[in-house]
C-alpha cells in the first residue's frame, strides 16, 4: 500500500498588487506540473496506479491535469482534499494577506488554532481533514486498529494512490498516518514545495501494518532553477 502526495505547482496569489482566492497556476507552475506528471507516469503502466485524486481547488485540478491526460483518465475531484479556507479578500491589496500571515504568527502557539481572522480556524481544518481522511480509507478497506501505537488494518496492501492536493492538506494526512498529535503549524512542521511528491508506504507489523514516510517534497523531476515552496 502506498499513497503518493502531490503538492499543487506555483500559483498566483497576487496579480496587479491583488490578492486572488482560488487561484490558477502561474506560467512555471503548469510547466513544474508537466514535469511531475512525466515523473509518476513514466515507465509505470496505468494500471499501477489504483487511483488518482484531486483537490477540488484550481490549482490543484492544474497540476492534475497533465497527470490525467499522460494516464488516459477522466478527472476525479474529491471535496475532503480542499486547503484550509482563508478569509474572503480577493481583489485587496496584496499586503492585507501579508499582514494576516504575520499576525497569526505572532501570536502565542495555543492562539494560533483559531488562524486567520474570518477564515477557517485551523483545528477546525484539521478536524475536518482528519474526518475526510478516515472515511475515505474505510471505503477502500483500510482502518486504524484500537491500539496505542498507529496500527492498520489494510484490505489490499499492494494498492497505489495518488493525490493531488495542498501543502495543509497533504501534512495533516501525513500526520494522521503516521500517528502525529496535530499541531496548528503542520505547513511549517512538513515543508512541501510545489509539484513535489511524498510517499508513505505500509509496512507489515505482527497484527497490521504502519506506514513509513519514505519520501518528503520530493522534486527531483523539476530543475533546480525551476524550483519553489
């Protein structure tokens, strides 16, 4: 069983000094997604990939995409991959957002899980991630046994799937995986690049198995120059 997590290619937050909520990829990031779908389609049949989900934001769905067309496979939106949502400021000034991300920083550790003022409170992201998470794993026969340590029970371990998803998304499922008490930093604790790939692979233990991190922000497939987070 092995689950591969893609963070979405560089997008444009900021056009004409204004903020843009759900934005598109920039030029580069359609070409970073280009080299990541050339990465985890080349030299692996279709059919070694079981599934591949995606985001329902728009930069998400772009780098998707070429992943889609190199696999010959209609598009598949799955809503629980959506980012934390921030506050409603498209079309302000760029330094509006700035000044959000540096307060919420400033705060002290235990204020910072309401996140930024008028968008969603990072515990309730977390939350909901985690809830997502857990009924989409048991509808593909994969649940965590009543156990201290984090131990699962998988229905088909060879079984690969890929998503498509967001630096929040893909650390918060990271965590969930692996065990990890959240914390409301998990972009900081898990630092993702864009169009970069993670693995977390199951292992067999005595009664189950556990899934080891055995690769973080990988993105080897994108020349170093061309490369950004």
């Amino acid at each position: 069983m092995e689950f591969v997590l893609v963070r979405h290619g560089q997008p444009e937050w900021v056009r004409d000094g204004l903020n843009v909520v759900d934005p598109p990829l920039t030029a580069r990031g359609h070409q970073q997604a280009a080299w990541m779908a050339e990465r985890l389609s080349g030299g692996q049949t279709d059919e070694s990939l079981d599934e591949v989900l995606v985001s329902p934001l728009v930069r998400a769905r772009q780098t998707a995409a070429p992943l889609y067309e190199l696999l010959g496979r209609e598009e598949r939106v799955d809503p629980w991959l959506e980012e934390i949502r921030d506050p409603g400021w498209h079309g302000t000034p760029a330094e509006k957002a700035e000044q959000a991300y540096r307060e919420m920083a400033a705060r002290p550790v235990d204020e910072r899980w309401r996140g930024l003022d008028d968008g969603e409170p990072i515990r309730d992201f977390v939350d909901r991630i985690r809830r997502g998470a857990d009924l989409f794993l048991r509808e593909r026969g994969i649940e965590r046994i009543q156990h201290d340590l984090p131990i699962w029970r998988i229905a088909e371990p060879g079984a690969r799937i890929v998503l498509v998803a967001h630096a929040g998304t893909n650390s918060v499922f990271i965590c969930h995986l692996l065990g990890l008490q959240p914390t409301p930093w998990e972009w900081d604790r898990f630092v993702l690049g864009h169009a970069s790939v993670s693995r977390l692979e199951a292992l067999p233990v005595h009664d189950g198995f556990t899934f080891s991190l055995t690769a973080l922000s990988n993105q080897e497939h994108i020349p170093p120059g061309e490369r950004t987070r």
